[in-house]
C-alpha cells in the first residue's frame, strides 16, 4: 500500500550553488588568490562557467519542476574597487534574477558565501571593525539595484564555518591562527548581519532576510547523563550562536545540513570515538547518512525561535549516483516529521544542481543532480535528478 506524505502548499523546492563555485574566473577575490598559492587541491579556473551558461542551469532547474532557486553573488565583481561599483557586473545580475523570475522561481540570494574582494581582505578582513561598514554599503547598494527581484536574502552562508577555518585552523582565508582575530571577526559577522536588516527593511521591506549556517546533530551513544547534557550545551553553541545573538533581526532560520555525528567514550586520547552506522551509505567525502539529523535540529530551531525555517542546503557528493536518490527521500521523511509535528519548515533546496568547485578540495567532490563534463562544460542529468523531480511535481514521496 502506498503511503503519501504530502508537503503543505506552496512548500518552496529548490536547488542552489553560490557564485565562485560555478562562475568561473572570479580572479577579484580571496579565494582565487589562496587557489594560486597552491593552497587548494585545484584551481578554479572556468568552474562550470555559469557567468555565461546560467540560462542553461535555470531551465535545468524549471525543468526539475523547482520553485526556487538559490544562488549567490560575487561582492568582487560588484564591487571591484573600494567604494567603485561595477555597473556591468551588476546588469549582469539583474539579467541572472530576472531570468530566473522569468521561469516562474522565487529569487534567493547570498550576499556573502565566502568570497571576499581583494581589496576587503588586503587592507580590512572580518576582524577589523571597518568590515560591518563596507559590507553594509555592499548591502545597500545590492538592495537600491537589486531589491525589486529578491523574494528571500541570506546574508551570511555559514559563517561560524570560515570563521573556524580561516581564524582558528588557518586553512581558509585569510589563513590566520588567532582566536583573538576569530573573536573580533564572529563579533563583526553579527553586527554587519544586524545591520543589513535594519538598513534593508528600510529600504524594501517585501524581502524576507536571515542567515544559513552549517549545523550537525550530536548524540551521545551512553548512558551518563552528564555528557549528554554536556553534548546538548556544545551542540546548542555549535549550531546556534549567530541566531541567538541576532535575535530578532532575522526572518527565518536557515540550516544547511549533511550529517550528523553519534559517539561514544574511550579511554584513549582524544577520549571519544565516533560511532559509525549506515557505513554502504557514507557518501564519497566519507560523511555519513544520518537523516534523522534534519529533524532534530529543525525541531530544535523551531522550539528555539518560533520562526520559518528552510534548509537551504542538503546534498552528498556521490560520482556515482549511487545513494543520492535514498539519500533525498531519507532527509525529506524527516523533514515531514517536523512539519506534521509542528515546525513551520517551509522549503528543501538540494545542493547542487550541477558539479561545482568544492573549495579545498577541488573539482572531485561531484554533488550535483547534474554530471558536469568540464572539457565541454555539458551539464547531464543523473537519475537522481529526475527522482528528485517526481517528488517536486507531486509535492509527497511515495514512501512504498
């Protein structure tokens, strides 16, 4: 007997990537610079060349039957040169969103996922004071010539992530070791955030605004109840932070979920060890299947604020689309759970539509719906794709 599980009216299905992961040739910013000190796998090159080919990417997304679509926008190409805005780069993306309005999409846009423009991070960086001004004056000027194609702006795409990574473990930009740094930059992150909001309801109130941030389920495998509690307090640090701090100055909560983790005590050093299930489901970069996650934290998000919620990523790297499709329909009964127990959990976007450049790692990781062939820069869809698309176009899964 089949058992539907149907999503509520107009539940918002998307796909998504940002901008320097598929443009190509963002030659402006941090990241391009860190790719040519060999301090990637790859370089970025062309990427999937999504600058010119994002008519190609669109009506692959309508065809999917979505009704979002996410993307994010390269403040390097906007903003070239201190206090100098391109007006090409920004009829560029005037054409982009309006593209995507055109195929009957709601617009949601990243200001920042991850990329800075050399002359923020030569001269400031997130850890001077100066950061929440110029990207504030960023902002503005995306909402004065932007605003009217925006349904939802997410300013920071997981901000505790590059935070932990380029202040703390130095293997992101800016590369640094210093906590005093990190301190000072996750200070500024919430004040430009805070910031952002204020100046845009301003200026168009129509647009929803929030951040996304990277969250993972912890669950301790024992019974001492000490290390629980302790597990629940890091999670809620861990995954919470930015929202609390922002407090009202947020629309929505969004989460960008993979895995999660369960462990256990040991008596060797680091003295934990994590617990490994569904091991035929671990992805290609080793992460694990872990769908009940999505519904914990949603749940948590929701008991926590009392806001919408959205997962605005949700993906494995898979080459050989060999669980992607268990692992869409494994989040999405989850995430239904939280809906039918009450979360106000209004829309899905998978990462990622296409293959893209995955930052440290490369091009390797291949997380999209479609295969990119970076010789001829085809984007082919996998099966998973069209799975993906019986889900959207019934609004349920069929979980028979």
């Amino acid at each position: 007997m089949s058992n539907k599980k149907n999503f509520p009216d107009n539940f918002l299905w998307g796909v998504g990537y940002s901008s320097h992961q598929v443009e190509g040739n963002n030659s402006n910013n941090d990241w391009w610079e860190w790719e040519q000190e060999g301090k990637t796998k790859e370089r970025s090159g062309w990427a999937c060349d999504s600058w010119n080919r994002y008519p190609v990417d669109h009506r692959l997304a309508q065809e999917l039957g979505c009704n979002a679509f996410r993307l994010s926008l390269e403040w390097s190409r906007i903003e070239p040169k201190e206090g100098k805005f391109s007006e090409e780069a920004i009829e560029h993306y005037r054409k982009v969103l309006r593209d995507v309005k055109d195929k009957n999409m709601k617009c949601v846009v990243t200001l920042w996922h991850w990329t800075l423009p050399l002359w923020f991070s030569h001269r400031y960086g997130w850890h001077k004071k100066e950061s929440v001004k110029y990207f504030t004056r960023y902002c503005k000027k995306v909402i004065e010539e932007l605003g009217d194609e925006i349904d939802l702006l997410i300013t920071l795409n997981e901000p505790r992530l590059p935070l932990n990574r380029g202040y703390i473990i130095g293997e992101f930009p800016p590369g640094k070791r210093n906590p005093y740094w990190f301190f000072k930059a996750r200070k500024n992150m919430v004040q430009a955030h805070i910031k952002c909001y204020e100046l845009s309801k301003k200026i168009n109130r129509n647009i929803s605004i929030g951040l996304t941030q990277y969250c993972n389920d912890f669950n301790f495998v024992g019974r001492c109840k000490p290390i629980k509690v302790l597990t629940e307090k890091i999670e809620d640090f861990y995954n919470w932070y930015f929202f609390t701090q922002i407090g009202e100055a947020q629309d929505f909560i969004g989460i960008n979920y993979y895995y999660g983790y369960d462990y256990k005590i040991t008596w060797k050093y680091p003295f934990f060890e994590r617990v490994v299930k569904n091991d035929e489901m671990r992805n290609n970069m080793d992460w694990e299947f872990s769908p009940k996650g999505i519904y914990e934290l949603v749940m948590d998000a929701w008991r926590k604020y009392k806001k919408p919620i959205y997962i605005f990523e949700n993906g494995a790297a898979d080459a050989e689309d060999r669980i992607r499709s268990q692992y869409i329909n494994g989040h999405l009964k989850y995430l239904h759970k939280a809906i039918k127990n009450g979360a106000d959990a209004r829309g899905y976007f998978h990462w990622s539509l296409i293959d893209n450049f995955e930052w440290l790692e490369g091009f390797w990781p291949r997380f999209g719906l479609c295969e990119m062939n970076y010789e001829t820069m085809e984007r082919k869809p996998r099966q998973s794709y069209y799975f993906y698309q019986r889900i959207i176009k019934h609004n349920s899964l069929d979980t028979e």
